[in-house]
C-alpha cells in the first residue's frame, strides 16, 4: 500500500482512462451537493493529490477551512500544493498524514467529511466510519465517493484472464456502494445511495495497458504476461472494430445523523 500511494504516479495512471474516455458535458460533482456549505471546516481523509479541491475551488462556497489528510505523507503535500494553487479560494489549508482508523482530531471537529474512493482501503471499516463519526460535528455529514461492486467488469474479466486476479473486483468491492451502505447503515441515522452508469470506450490499448499494471500483481508481470496481455487486447479490440468498452459504475452516499 505504501509503495502504491507514496505519490500519484499510479493514481493517475488509473485516473487518465477516466479523464480521457468518460463522458463529456455530464459531469458529477460532490460540489453540487450542496452540503459544503460557507465556512465548513471540511476533512477529505484518503485526500490523494488534493486535485479535487484545485478542479472545484471556483465551484464550492467560499471561507472554507480544509484538512486534507491521507496516509501518504507525499501525497499530504501534493494535496496541500494544488489546493493552494487556487489562490484566495480557502480561508485555510492545513495538510496531515492520518491513519482513517487512527484519526489525530478532537472530536465534534468537523462540519463535512469526505472520503473520495478511499474507504475501501481501510482495514477495518466499521472503525474507520466510527472514527469518522467521532470528529464530526452534531449535525456534520459524511460524504463517500466508491464504485458499485461490478463496476469495470470487462477490466476485471482481462485482468483474471491474464494474470489470475479475482473476479469482479479490482479492489473497491469491500466498500462499494452495494457492501459500504449497510456499514455506514450501523453509524448513521441516514444513507442516501446515488449511482450513475457510463461506459468508457478506450481506442488506445495502451491506456488499458497502463491502468493494469498500475497495481498488483501487474505491476510486477512478466513478459510473457505482457505479451499476453497485449495479444488479447489486440483480439477484442479488433473483434469490436478497435473499442475496447467499458462500463463504469460509480456513485456516492451521503451519510448524516449520525449515532455516536
């Protein structure tokens, strides 16, 4: 885990075949939830390299005070660096390395919390969702960003055939919207579950190429697995006049009464 998140060289890897093939002029934000609201303290724990903050700053409400906290220290600072980019934007920025289990803030802290894509990770759900619990204020809410359990089926399916990984599951499927909902479900008075369906068509197999061996086990594949790998790519993509399609299934729960 470490090596995978000690900057966002892998991270973008994977994120490049969102930013090229998702759907254009349909975008989702967090931000037009409406929940952040002017002069949140607001904690995104599992922050990444912040670029969320620097793509939104003109979008969220002003005076806000940020903690972006994420495990990595390199990517604490990456994070601080692009949210600050967006100059005037915050009334403050403040970066910590934190453990989602373990988090090093009093409690009643914070106004929102988020955790984009990150929950999954944690070792022990129910803890870190009591954690979060914990530092939010009376009335604060959770918002969790994940992928819906068969998302990325047609990835998922190569990457088994190639290199042997599970099925149905390229990591997200311990805390998807489908299996987070009842865990957040046992802190919270209130889950509401958003989905959206896309389908990615990826006309480059070297982007496909890239997002599997940004982590394991093709991150470590031999040769022989690559060639494989690009032989098989090269046989669908040309038995389906040179798309490789995908289907994206992602959303996010907004948590809120919470029990503790």
């Amino acid at each position: 885990m470490q090596r995978q998140y000690q900057d966002s060289t892998r991270m973008m890897a994977r994120a490049m075949l969102h930013i090229k093939y998702g759907p254009r002029g349909k975008p989702w934000s967090l931000a037009d939830l409406g929940l952040i609201k002017t002069g949140d303290r607001v904690l995104d724990i599992g922050c990444g390299p912040g670029r969320f903050w620097a793509a939104q700053a003109q979008t969220l409400p002003s005076g806000l005070d940020l903690v972006l906290a994420d495990l990595s220290p390199g990517m604490v600072d990456e994070a601080v660096r692009n949210a600050n980019a967006a100059q005037g934007a915050w009334n403050s920025v403040t970066g910590e390395a934190a453990d989602v289990c373990a988090l090093p803030f009093a409690a009643n802290s914070f106004d929102v919390v988020t955790a984009m894509h990150m929950l999954y990770h944690a070792p022990d759900k129910d803890l870190a969702v009591a954690q979060i619990v914990r530092v939010l204020k009376p009335g604060g809410a959770l918002i969790v960003t994940t992928n819906g359990s068969e998302t990325m089926a047609e990835l998922n399916a190569l990457s088994h055939a190639i290199f042997g990984t599970p099925q149905y599951d390229l990591g997200s499927g311990s805390f998807s919207l489908e299996s987070g909902a009842p865990i957040l479900r046992r802190h919270f008075q209130r889950v509401e579950v958003t989905a959206t369906t896309d389908i990615l068509n990826v006309t480059d197999a070297q982007d496909i190429v890239n997002y599997l061996r940004s982590f394991p086990p093709g991150d470590e594949a031999d040769e022989a697995s690559l060639r494989a790998l690009d032989s098989e790519l090269a046989a669908r993509m040309s038995a389906q006049g040179g798309v490789f399609p995908i289907t994206r299934i992602a959303g996010h729960m907004v948590a809120s009464g919470h029990t503790a």
